[in-house]
C-alpha cells in the first residue's frame, strides 16, 4: 500500500458518500450519523443471519433489544428509528394485511447497501490491487446476505469505529454531521497532505453547505465552531468569505477510521467468499 493509494481511496470514498446523498437524500440522511449507522448495520446483520437460517425477520421490538445489546441507544429511540425508516419505504412489512413485524429492506434499501459494499471494495482494489469489486458485483445478493453479518459483527465491536477521535466525535454524533465531515474531505487538495499542516478545501461558506444538507446554518456553525476551538479547521483568509481549511489531525481521524473500517470489510469479504466456495458444491449436489 503505498500512501497517495490509501489518500486516493478516502477521497473516493468521501465522494461518493456525497453522491449517494445526492441521489437518495432521504435514505442517505437517515443513515448520517453514527447512531443510526450502527443501528443499520445491526438491524441488517440481524436481517441476512435470519435470511441464513429461514427464520422470522427483524421486528420492532427486537430491534429495540438489539439497541441495548450492542450500547448503541436506547429503547425508545431504536424504536423512533424503526417507525422513521418504515414510514420512508426504508424497510417494509413481510406480509402484505397491514401488519407491522416483521420487516425486510425494501429494494431501494438493498440497492443503496450493494452500492456501499461496492464503493468500499473499489477503495480496496485502489490500495491493495485485485478485483473485489467485480466479484461482489458477480453476485451481490448471495454476498450481502454472508457478508453483512460478518463485517457487522466486527463493525459493532471496533473500539476504533464506536469510539473515534475527538474532531470525527463532533461530527459524526449530529444531524447529517458525517455529511460535512465527508464534503469537506471530498474537496481537500491531496497533493497539501505530504507538505503542509492545513489542507485547504473547496469549501468557503457553511450557508451553503448546511443548505446542501438540509441543515440550519446554525446547527452547522455550532458544530464548524467545536471543531475550530480545538484546532480542527478554520478560514484560510475572512471568515465566512475565503475557503476553509482542516488540519492534518482532522483528516487523520478520518482516513483511521476509514482504514479500520476498509480493513474490517476486506476480512469479511474473504470469509464470505470462502463460504461461499463451500456452499455451492453442496447446492449443485441438491439439484
């Protein structure tokens, strides 16, 4: 792995976390801080291993437990969650006579999760080489339903993952405040990060990217302000009116974080297509 590699691949990533936002704003917003995010991977987990052994899916109430569980929230606000993300097709009742549980992902769901294991696997290919990508996209269905389950397993339990620096904390903890730490990587000028302390992004006003977001700018500035007490960002020139840069400590929280994350996924892919391998000679023999 060589360092303009693994720089290269957080960008990408960053960039395409804001392309899925931009696509799907809705579904992508639901999912932008860090509670929800693990709340999604532990609901999805809990979904494919059920998916595994032909049992009933995921409930509201277990969702809740599932919350406690894994310390990622409470009760109530797992079932906020769970009633936020069936009211936007987010996930969708088995059966079809109005009932509530249990509840699958809707396609739109599955389609966005694909889109992220993808984004993730090219990022791999661009640090270490191969073809991840191209064999999850082979088969993503069969993948996710082994695969989410094992990186889910991993993600919920990084110390790395639930409990990241100080600057990435006051994101990633707000509304749609991973969203901001993704746009102003995503505009960071990579070719600063081997020679200076500050690298200057394309971003100069919060108006405009709370506005992005679906953020007030006040909610925005607070955040923008924590994160500038400690030495996080600032303004290259006036503030407000010249573009903003991020300190070299605020994009290494960030790719840490990222690293982890890439190499939780990359372990999980190999487990998965090993278990893969050994289920279907068993299946051909079925046939």
């Amino acid at each position: 792995m060589t360092l303009p590699a693994f720089s290269n691949a957080v960008v990408l990533l960053a960039r395409n976390f804001i392309a899925a936002h931009e696509a799907s704003p809705r579904t992508a917003a639901l999912f932008a801080t860090q509670q929800r995010w693990l709340l999604c991977h532990a609901a999805l987990a809990f979904h494919f291993q059920a998916v595994q052994e032909g049992r009933m899916g995921l409930t509201r109430r277990g969702l809740g437990n599932l919350a406690l569980q894994q310390g990622i929230a409470s009760r109530n606000t797992a079932y906020a969650f769970f009633d936020e993300a069936l009211k936007y097709d987010i996930i969708r009742p088995v059966s079809g006579d109005g009932s509530v549980d249990p509840v699958v992902p809707a396609p739109l769901t599955m389609s966005l999760l694909a889109h992220w294991y993808s984004v993730h696997f090219k990022a791999l290919d661009l640090i270490y080489g191969g073809d991840r990508t191209g064999r999850f996209l082979a088969d993503p269905e069969s993948m996710l339903t082994i695969l989410e389950p094992l990186a889910a397993r991993e993600l919920l339990s990084s110390p790395e993952i639930r409990s990241p620096g100080p600057l990435y904390t006051i994101f990633t903890w707000a509304d749609a405040g991973g969203l901001l730490m993704d746009r102003l990587v995503a505009g960071i000028d990579l070719e600063a990060l081997t020679t200076q302390p500050r690298l200057l992004t394309d971003v100069n006003t919060i108006s405009s990217l709370a506005q992005s977001f679906g953020l007030s700018r006040a909610h925005t500035s607070r955040k923008f302000s924590a994160a500038e007490s400690i030495g996080g960002l600032g303004w290259s020139g006036r503030r407000g009116h010249s573009h903003i840069w991020v300190s070299r400590g605020f994009y290494e929280e960030y790719a840490r974080a990222h690293a982890r994350k890439l190499l939780i996924l990359d372990g999980a892919f190999e487990e998965a297509v090993i278990a893969l391998s050994r289920a279907k000679p068993a299946v051909a023999n079925d046939a």
